[in-house]
C-alpha cells in the first residue's frame, strides 16, 4: 500500500496527516482547513513536510533509547521510528457530558500504529469540540507483545513544521517567538515574550553535514505535586511578521514537560506528562497491559497573537469542563482568612464578620483555616507555621474556639442568608494527627518503604481505599452534619517526585501519576453524590492552576497575595490560565483604606468571582457604603461573565506596570474595562479598543473618591480616562446594549 494523506477537521482547524503502512503516521500540518497543503497538488511541498515531521507519538523505552541523535531531547525514539500505520478511525458525536459551553459536535479521530518487534501498540487520539479552533490530544500505549516493555516518555502530542508559514527568507530563531509564564507563589501569570534565539535556541547550520539539528532545546518542567508553582503548564509559539500562534496547555494536575527544539532546520513542540529524565518516571507495560498519556490541548489562530488564541483556548476551557451551576450564579464569596482572621476563626471572631458579609451583599461564607484547631491562640509549630499544621487531618470542630458548637455559626450564616462553607486541606495528614496513626501505611506516599514527610505532613495515596474512604467520610460528614454547600480544598505542601508504591516497585513518578489521577477520580465522586456542592481549588493560592483540576471545580483561587496595590498584575492577567467565571480574585477591605484604596481594593476581583474578605465589620460608613455599592454594581453585569472574552487593551500586564487594563468582550458587545492606575503612573490614558461600536456609549460602573473623566472617541476607537487620584481604579462599561 502505498503513501496515503488524512484531511480531518472543521473549517476553523484541520490536521493533515500522512499514513505510511510502511512507517509511523505523521502530523505535517495543523491549521485553518484553507491553509493546509493540498498532497495532490502539492506533492513536493508535502514530501518535504513529511521528511521533517515526527511521528504521531513519541516513545522512548528502556530497551530502545533514541536513533539519529542524542541528548536531552524527546524526540527520534527508536520504537516510534519503528512504528507502522495500521489505519485510523473518525467519528461525530453530537455532545458529551462536558458540553459546558461549546457546543456543537465532538470530532474524534484515532490513528492507529503498530510495531512488529515488539507488539506495542500506539493510538494517537484527537478531538474537536464544535467550531473551537483547539485541538485536544493524548496517547495510548499497549502491549500486545509476549514480553515486558518499559516506558521512559510518550508524548501527548508532537508536532514539527512550525516554521512553514513564515515569510520568505526569514530565520525561525528570530521569526518565531515563545511566550512563557513564570507563576510564583503571589505573583502568578508573569508571561514574558523572546525570539527563540533570545531564549537561546538558533539555527547552527549542522542540517547541511547530515546531522539533525543543533540537539538544544527550550524546555519548561515542572516536577511534583504543585503542576504550576513556577511555570503554568502552557506556551505559545507565536510569528512575529504575522501574529500566527500556536498556544498549548498541559491538561494534567502533576508532573509535565513541553520542550520546542530545531530538527531539519525547522521548529518542533513536544508535550507529555511525566518522564524518566524529568519526573523518576517510568511505566512497565506487562503483556496485555496499557498507558494513556495525561491530555495536552493545542489553541491555533491565523492572526492575533497570543491574546486571539486565548480567546481560542477560553473557549475551550467552557467546553470541557464539568457543568456545574455555580458557572452561572457567581455568588459573591467572604472567606474570613486573607488579611482577616488569618486562621485563627471563632464563633466570637466570627458572628461580627457573618453579619458585616451579609449587610454588604455576600452570598457565601466560608470559614477557613482553623476551625478544627484546639491549641492555644498564638501557638506557633515548627517551621513557623500555626500549631495545628502538623496535627490536621481529623477535621472535628474545635470546642475551644465554638464553646456552643460549630453549629451556632453555621446557623447564623444561614440565618442571614448565605450559604455555609468551610476550608479543608483534604490530602495531607499532619504527622501528629489521630489519622496518622489510624491508617494503614499504605495509605500514604512512601519511598523505599517510609513514608514521605514534608513540612510536618504525611501525604494521602488517594489509589488506597482506606485513604478515599477516610475522605469521603469526612466531607458527608460536614454536608450532611453542618448543611455546608462550599467546601474550599486546599493543598499546601509539594510532596515531591511522588511515591514508589505499596510494594516499593513502582517508579517514585509512576505513583505520583497514579495518585494525581485518583485525586480527579474523587473530585468527580464527590461531586456525582453532591450536585450541587461547590469545591473550591486552591493550593497555596494558584500553584494547581491546570485544566485537569479546573475542569472538574467550579472556581479557583488564583493567588494569595496579600497587598492590595500588588494584586491587580496578578488579577489582570488571571483570564490567561482560568475563565473570569471561574476566577477567585480577593477583596479585602481595611478601616485604613481610603475610597482610592477601595477602589483598587475592589475592581480587582469584579472581572471574575469576588472573593471577599478583610475586616468589613470594622469599616465606617462610608467605607461599607463603597463595598455595598461595588457589589451591587457586580451583580448587575457577572450574569454577563460565563461568555466573555479577555483582551489586554495595554498588553499584558507586567509586575512593575504603572497603568494596568483587563478588557472583557461580552456576548451582547459590551466591553467591561478595569483600569488601575498605580502610584507614579500618568493622570491620563488612551485605551485601544477596536472591537467597540462606534456609537457605544459608556458608563462607569464603579469608582471610589474623585470622579473618573471618561471620552469615547467612536472614529478612533479609543477611550480617553482620567484616574485624578494615584492608586485608584475604575470599572467602565463601553457598548450599546441597553444597560450600558
């Protein structure tokens, strides 16, 4: 059989593939459908694609290595070269049930490849969701040879050729560039742009001597529980003459690696979960046995840079979650820890905080860190944390801080109308607390057959029955006792490589896999018994933000950072990595804080979910008034939210800034813009916004102390703001919808 090609797609993203009964199957292009070549009347143009794409999948085993090359880098597997076509299938499907908001009809496609040494099977399986120009990807790997195979890497998706569509005669190390983002605990979302030569990737003319390239590498890990604590799992390859990107996201809640390298002067992209020579991982496939990689998404837009496939990607992001009915309400959230109580909750503490939550307009909240603690107020553990750190894990209420019982506080946030929740940090278990000692040691990571220990805590194995049973108990215990409808699920440790098992033979990387994806597993079991139970995520603010774990929990808390003129960077840049819906942002007011404070205190989360906290019972009357009117102004337009789209008017937001923008595009064609204006920075700014009517009219929908000077300039398609005061901020709508 000789050569064949696959066309498969919609309009708006296709794949071109090449099917070689002889050899692996071939990615040679995605794009738009109306931009891929035409193998009949481009033959030549496709032939050479093909010499320089890679196979579907990416296999690396511990008997096979590489061939061609050498390094660090994940590509040239000596199995995958190995690999034969052995068909493919497709298929529609008219919806499933993580339809959450795009609709239209599944695309999927199967490729299927075999290898005759050693009866590895390889399935590359992709899919569509409606017109979203994304493309969602993973592998499976099976054995269905009469012996062991060890799995080093498999990729979830490989693709070459990105540097096809550059102009002529321009060299991909300056003609592309990759958007990173660095994410530190309090400063998430720093995206950065740089040529690929600038990050230290060029062309260094070996293709001409045989060789494949220059063996470098650009490469982005993270290693261990915390999926985003320096980096987000995504990038973005983008054409600087053309502003053609490809963005990706990692689609997995532990350890990944994405790395783009040269091959045969061209530019390839390698995503995949764990690895050997990253992560201690390793997969032994007994005959019979399989793997399916963690899941990697790939946005692809002709024009408009990294914020169009954002667009793209946020589109995405709505169609493969979990439907949950808190992505429409969009309560307002106190939570009483962030610049409050701090963790130290108590029914004396509290019920003027429950009361001062209601009289602004809150509609949940949750009592955080704390309420299960007994020790003494002030008590400090080792390592400087509260003493109750290394204790928890038992989660009963503590009879010190509720002489009447939890329930009196619980009964008081009912009472005032809003819905109860509490905090858990559901998978660590505190070296000194009761449930250390009551489970089996199983239950728990181990490595080389003791358990692992980090800042006090033991880490939960969730693969175990009794750690899953442990846990499923104690939250049908606090619904079904207390009537809770918001549990926040913290995770405040980062355990590391992983755990090698309960018999000590899996690879240390292996088991944390394992455990990720049991995690997600009870996730999902827990919101099957409890429909309407909202689970907030958060680890040590936003070092989990990843689509496994964001596709399953309705909302996120995006950061802890604690000062509120450093806060708005984050917020603003926040709808890069998690829809505004979904987006917990805090508001923490102070009795210290003057209506400018305020201003920027609170538009910082009004373009996502309100997370309010501070010391609302301490403000006067014109500090509660601003908080009242701020919500008030919230709730008139978060209806709006579950569809819009983020734009950067100003650009993305960099730490230092003095003048920030987060635009969101609503679907009746109001654009939502906060504008901070920060100490040092310009009375006044010119704001693009080309997307705009240009007979829109504008309305400011929260200010604090001097009046904002807003001017809508419809020819140009500009809006001209005056912020008088320094450290304020604004909230304008732009558009002709009547509410505007």
């Amino acid at each position: 059989m000789s050569l064949t090609h696959l066309r498969w797609g919609s309009d708006e993203l296709s794949l071109l593939v090449s099917l070689d009964p002889a050899g692996p199957a071939r990615l040679l292009a995605v794009g738009e459908a109306a931009g891929l070549p035409d193998p009949e009347r481009e033959p030549e143009l496709c032939a050479r694609l093909a010499s320089r794409a890679l196979p579907l999948v990416e296999v690396q085993t511990a008997g096979g290595g590489r061939l061609g090359t050498s390094g660090k880098r994940h590509v040239d597997g000596a199995l995958s070269r190995g690999l034969r076509c052995t068909g493919y299938e497709e298929a529609d499907d008219g919806g499933d049930r993580d339809e959450g908001g795009g609709g239209g009809v599944v695309r999927t496609l199967k490729v299927r490849m075999a290898d005759d040494a050693t009866g590895v099977r390889v399935t590359a399986l992709y899919r569509l969701h409606g017109a979203v120009p994304v493309l969602h990807a993973e592998a499976y790997v099976e054995n269905g040879g009469d012996a062991p195979v060890t799995l080093e890497y498999v990729s979830s998706l490989t693709l070459a050729n990105l540097a096809r569509r550059l102009p002529a005669g321009a060299r991909w190390e300056d003609g592309l560039s990759l958007w990173l983002a660095a994410n530190p605990w309090s400063g998430e979302f720093r995206w950065s742009r740089a040529t690929l030569a600038e990050r230290g990737l060029y062309d260094v003319g070996m293709v001409a001597y045989g060789q494949t390239g220059s063996k470098n590498r650009v490469a982005v890990t993270s290693t261990g529980s915390w999926s985003s604590s320096e980096y987000l799992p995504m990038g973005c390859l983008e054409a600087t003459a053309t502003g053609r990107a490809l963005l990706w996201q990692i689609e997995h809640n532990g350890s990944w690696h994405a790395e783009v390298g040269d091959r045969f002067d061209d530019v390839y992209l390698a995503l995949s979960g764990p690895t050997d020579r990253e992560h201690q991982w390793r997969r032994r496939l007994a005959p019979g046995d399989a793997f399916r990689t963690v899941p990697a998404a790939l946005a692809v837009v002709p024009e408009g840079g990294l914020e169009a496939a954002v667009g793209a990607l946020t589109a995405h992001r709505r169609a493969t979650r979990r439907a949950h009915s808190d992505h429409e309400r969009l309560p307002v959230v106190f939570n009483d820890f962030m610049n409050s109580l701090m963790g130290e909750p108590s029914t004396k503490a509290l019920l003027p905080l429950v009361d001062a939550a209601a009289a602004v307009g809150a509609e949940v909240f949750c009592v955080d860190a704390g309420w299960f603690d007994d020790e003494p107020p002030g008590t400090v553990g080792p390592g400087g944390v509260p003493g109750w750190w290394d204790a928890v894990g038992d989660w009963e209420e503590s009879r010190r801080r509720f002489p009447g019982g939890l329930g009196e506080v619980i009964d008081r946030i009912r009472g005032a109308g809003m819905v109860p929740g509490l905090w858990l940090e559901p998978e660590v278990v505190g070296v000194r607390g009761a449930v250390a000692a009551a489970l089996p040691e199983e239950a728990f990571f181990r490595r080389d057959g003791v358990r692992v220990v980090e800042w006090g805590r033991y880490q939960l194995d969730l693969r175990h029955p009794a750690a899953r049973a442990h846990l499923d108990g104690v939250v049908d215990r606090l619904v079904r006792d207390y009537g809770v409808g918001y549990l926040k699920l913290d995770y405040n440790i980062d355990i590391g490589a992983g755990t090698d098992g309960p018999d000590g033979t899996d690879s240390p990387g292996d088991g944390l896999l394992g455990h990720n994806r049991a995690y997600l597993d009870w996730l999902d079991g827990v919101l099957d018994r409890h429909a309407d139970l909202v689970l907030e995520s958060c680890a040590a603010g936003g070092s989990r933000t990843d689509h496994a774990t964001l596709s399953r929990l309705p909302i996120h808390s995006v950061t802890d950072q604690q000062d509120f003129r450093l806060l708005p960077a984050v917020a603003a840049a926040s709808p890069t990595a998690v829809t505004p819906e979904q987006a917990a942002i805090w508001a923490y007011p102070q009795p210290e804080h003057t209506p400018a404070d305020l201003s920027t205190v609170l538009v910082s989360a009004m373009l996502g979910r309100v997370h309010l906290s501070g010391r609302p019972d301490l403000l006067n009357p014109e500090g509660t008034a601003l908080v009242r009117d701020a919500l008030a102004a919230y709730k008139t337009y978060r209806h709006l939210l579950p569809d819009a789209l983020p734009h950067w008017p100003l650009g993305l937001p960099a730490w230092r800034d003095g003048i920030l923008a987060l635009a969101l595009t609503t679907a009746d064609g109001t654009t939502l813009l906060a504008l901070w204006r920060r100490a040092g920075a310009p009375e006044s700014v010119t704001v693009p916004l080309p997307g705009a009517d240009a007979n829109a009219r504008t309305r400011v929908l929260f200010e604090a102390g001097a009046r904002t000077r807003v001017e809508w300039d419809g020819g140009g398609r500009v809006l001209g703001v005056g912020l008088p005061v320094e450290g304020s901020a604004v909230l304008v709508a732009v558009g002709v919808a009547g509410w505007v």
